[in-house]
C-alpha cells in the first residue's frame, strides 16, 4: 500500500498516481490532497495523527515550498513502514509516532524532467520502487544512502502555570475546530476553563453544549481543542493556526 | 466492498481508511467526504440516490451531529447490503430503497477511544468486522442485537392541488441544481410551469434552453429540479435547502 | 484500469463507481471530479497532461455541457488506451498525446435511465464494456461503429514576434499557477521577461524568487506559467483562463 498526502488539490495527484501504476501494483491511498498549502508544520502534525492508523506501508508526502531548489529527497525507515519526500522536516514527527528507531536515508535524485513538479518526477517514482524492494531491504536501493543529516518540524511545547496553561493553535480542521498544543490531560477533572477572559464549559463531545455554542474538549488527537456545536471554533474564540492560547482555571 | 460517506472533509476519512485496511483487504470506496455537514435528511437523500447503484458492499456512513452522546450506534441489513452509522435516522432511507425487508442491529459499543471521532473508533471498525463475518451472519457477531427501536428521516410528502404542487427543497447540489421533493410524473406533458409567478420551461435537460437560461426538468433521481443552464439554479430561483417550492400550472 | 474525470463535484461520481463496480472487477482511479465547470478545451489540456503519466487504461471523461441533446457518445482508441466520453472534443487533445494513430467510434445509445446524468446511464457502463472486452477488440462491441466525424478542441497557436510572444491563457490552477499555450523553450537562455510593461525574472522554480514575490518560469507540463512564490498568479499578474498574453524581451 501506498499512501498519497499533498497540498496540489486537483488534478496533479492523478499524475502521481499513474507513474505509480506504471511501476507497481500497489493499492493508493489519498490522505489528503487538501493539506494547508505549504504549511509544512500543520501537515506533519496531520500526518502523526493519521499515518499510525495505517498497516505497514509506503507514505509519499509532498508538502513542498523549496521545489527546484537544492533541498535533499528523504526516505525516513519507520518500523514496517517507510515516509518519502521532501527535506523539509514534514517527515519526521509521523515517523518517530510509527516507530521509536528511525533510519533516514537521502535520495541521490538525477535531473527530474521538471523543477516544479517533483510529485511526479521524484518522490512518486522512488515511493513505487521502495514498495517494491520492500521496507526491509532499502539497502538494495542504490539511490539510497544512510545519513544523519536532515530537517525537522517542531512543534512547540505549552507552558504549564499555576494559573494555567500558555500554548499555540496548530491547526485548525475543515469543521473550524481548532487544535492546540496542549495535551488534554490538563483538563481532567476540570467542568470549565477561561479564554481571553471568558468561561467556557469543558465537555467530552460537541452535542453535550446547546447548538451553536462554544466549548472547550479533548480531541480524537489527544489536544485540547476548540469548538462550536454546529458551529465553527475558529470564529467563535478567534483563533487561527500560529495563534498565542492562554487557558486559565476559573 | 467497503464504501465510505461521511461530511469530514480532509484527513479525517484517511484515519479511517487506515483502520479498516488493518482489518480487511476489503476495497474501499469513497461515495462522498463532504455531505452536507450535520445535515442528516439531505445525506440520506444523496444515499438513497447513490447506494443503489453498487453491487452488494458494507456502508460506512458517519454524518453524525450527536458523537460523544448515548445515541446508539447501528447496522442495517438490507438484501445483500448492510449500512453502518449513528441512529439518528440517515440510514434507513438507502437501507429501504435498497431492499423491501431489513433487519436492524444495535451495537454494543465498548468505551471508545474518542469522544469525538466515532468514524475512527467505532463505524470503521465495526464496519471492516461487517465485512469479514459476512452481511449474511451477522448473527455471528456478539456485538450487534437485533432491535426495533431506532430513529429514521422522513422526506416531507408534496401536497398535489389544482392549481399546482406544493413541494419541499430537499438538496442543492455542487452545481447550484435545486431538488424537490415533487416527483418528476407531475411534469409529464407540460411545456411550462410557474413557479412563484414567473413561467418557466419544461425541458428534458439543461442545454434545451440558452446558456444562463432557467429551466424547470426532471433530474436523475427522478424528482423536479431547478436549474440554469451553465449557471446555478439555486440562485435564479432564490432558492435554499429546506425552502418550500409552489409549483403552478399556466 | 478506468479512470474518472468529470467536473462533478461529489457525489454524483460515486454512483458511476457503482455502476462499474456492478459490471467489472477493474480498480477505478479518480483523475479529478472538480474540472473546471462545463469548460471542454480546459479539461482537454489537463488530460492531455495527465493521462500520459498511467499505464493503458480505459478512461471515462464527463465534462458534458450538451448532456442530453443529441450530441453523440464516443469511444477513441489511442494504442492501449481507450477514452470515453461525450462528442464535444475533450477526448481528442489526449488521444493524439497517447498515440500517433487513434481510431473514433460512435456509441450507439439506447434510450438513456435519464437526460441530465450520462456520467451514469452511459459513459460509466460503455467504460466498463470497454474495459471487459477489452481496448484491442473494440470491434467485438456491437454498439459500436467507426466514425470520422468527430468534434475537436484546438489549442490556439501562440505568434511568434521579433519583440516577443502573444499567446493565451489556456488554464489556472488551484495554486493560482496561471499556465499558457506558450511554448517553454522560448525562455531558454534568458533571465527576463515583460509582461504588460513590468519586467519579471525567469527562474526555474518557484523558491527562486522571495516569498510573495512574482516569477515566470517553465511549468511541469512544458509551457510558459506565471506564478508568485507561496502567492496567486492569477492575481498577480491579472490573469484569467482564455486571456491574452504578451511576452515582451525586455
């Protein structure tokens, strides 16, 4: 299996996808196309999230802002299952979710036939031949070649005060709940918290509140998150990703 | 065959993905990952349209504004075909258009990892076990019992008069066209309706009559729409789902 | 192998999937559903582009503004490849990229379930016929008949001046990338362009230039493209699908 995640939208996945089915007869999978547009840092978070779900295979990532440039390709080793792409650090936080020892190897590419479109002409056709020589066996790739050398996303750590905590949105999803990076375990015990000076209840669900109204609760990801039953969190706390969260204990 | 319909947008269908390929070889089909969001009648709408045309195959469906609370988790059998979801009623209208008898199952759902992501933690697997045991042996799975209490989506009849039919926007698709409830046999023989005073054409489909031209037809769900051709229709006619419609003969 | 192409949106799509699924075993693969809306000559280019990249294949386009008027159903063998899909010349621009020879069948259609959705009613099963009989006996199909009357979609030549190039916006892509019917070697060897009076760098990707700033460069389907690096072309520089254009050497 190989899973596809980009930020192209339509239709440059397809390409992709051909030059795989030309090289094996591998199931695809799209994670998404619609990955926040070079925003290297909310995919990686996205992608730690979703990769561990999957049964050992091949994750061709390509959230890519310096295309053409003389940025490294990457296959990172992650247990059974291996993550291609771009130098950039968006592989690294899902690979070391899927396995405690990672290996990272550097792609030695040759010209590719364009500069903008390395989707297609790099990080597609590697994936397909990792697929096929198997996750076990990259040493038999000789494009491959082990290194200690690459890029990573870091995500950044909540500041835990006496009064609360001090933390950052990471994203913010298609529903407009917004992510931060505060664990959830912050809130147990707790029926409500402050933001910006306004009380807000913390539920386990969004149909625990009224409907359109706003609520503090754990996400399916582990993170407090921000929400509206019905409704979009992002508007109703004001919140995009980057955004300074100051949770305060009522 | 496992297909897919939920109102998640991005990545959140690609956890679930991942779930049932942990559990299946099943293939997965996507039917759609933007239903109307929370919008439990126009969903089974589309389902009663779509579903019918695949061959016997598991259901996922998670349109699902009360995750989190103690609404029950469901499978319909229907024929050859089983529907998984939240009883909140989307699954009854596909279930009975596919099949005169069905048997309803509630599942005993153990505490889920998540308060807020039932696609990942309940449907997607309950969906792949549906699957395996076989839509013929659900008997065999300890974890549904046969219930007659459940919940279901009415469509709202349309009243036939004298002067015209008085109907009910059901949906407006992506392209602005503008379902009814009105079934498409009142249009038989008529060259024109009017609709809020103003006539229209009958026509049997968009391009009889000039580009950005509203036109009354028979869509392939075989209810009246509303259309423009080339434009949208949703927005000539002013309107909305869930809009009441007055057709009136000349 | 079929592919999909429509300009659908969802879910419209899915019940083709079913109708295939219903009839052949063969995996489906979705090249786009969000084509530009009813615009033939831009589909035609993004096919043209893409299908090359797949191993033969049976690909069915639905971009179909004459639905339902007497336009004819067509099926064009390129090599291994078979292309489905309505006579408005969408099918024509790719055919010719696949194969030097191609050969154009008229489907002979049976009264159709519908008039608005031969995505389903026609093109979904005639693909699925193809495939099963398979693109090298196309003859053993009785519905079909070999034809030379066929529409086509024509590319505008661009004009070739001593003060530079006029051509044609042919298509904008979801990044704002705003591609024309410019050859790219017309930019070999050089370092700036004017477009409109203001002079931009050629570069050969889009990192080369500073975050927001405007570039022209060379696109992964060979031809000239405008674009702002992490930015909008179109917006930049004012571009919309079927406009002019006039490169000047500076």
């Amino acid at each position: 299996m190989i899973t596809l995640s980009t930020d192209f939208g339509d239709p440059y996945p397809a390409a992709m996808k051909g030059v795989i089915a030309r090289r094996t007869d591998a199931d695809t999978v799209d994670v998404s196309h619609s990955f926040p547009r070079q925003d290297v840092r909310a995919t990686a978070f996205w992608l730690r999230f979703v990769l561990p779900e999957f049964p050992p295979a091949v994750h061709c990532v390509v959230v890519d802002p310096g295309v053409g440039t003389d940025r490294k390709a990457l296959v990172v080793r992650a247990d059974e299952h291996a993550l291609v792409g771009p130098d950039n650090g968006v592989l690294l936080p899902p690979a070391r979710e899927l396995a405690d020892d990672i290996e990272v190897f550097e792609v030695s590419v040759k010209e590719p036939a364009s500069h903008t479109f390395h989707g297609r002409d790099v990080f597609a056709p590697v994936s397909a031949d990792v697929h096929e020589v198997g996750v076990d066996q990259l040493d038999r790739l000789p494009a491959l070649s082990r290194t200690d050398e690459y890029e990573t996303v870091a995500f950044p750590d909540p500041v835990v005060r006496e009064a609360g905590v001090d933390g950052e949105v990471l994203v913010v999803d298609e529903f407009g709940n917004t992510v931060s990076n505060v664990p959830g375990d912050v809130l147990d015990d707790r029926e409500a918290v402050v933001v910006d000076g306004k009380r807000y209840p913390v539920v386990p669900s969004y149909a625990h509140v009224a409907v359109g109204d706003p609520l503090v609760t754990v996400g399916s990801h582990g993170n407090v998150e921000f929400a509206v039953n019905r409704g979009r969190g992002d508007e109703a706390f004001g919140f995009s990703s980057g955004d300074a969260v100051e949770l305060r204990w009522p």
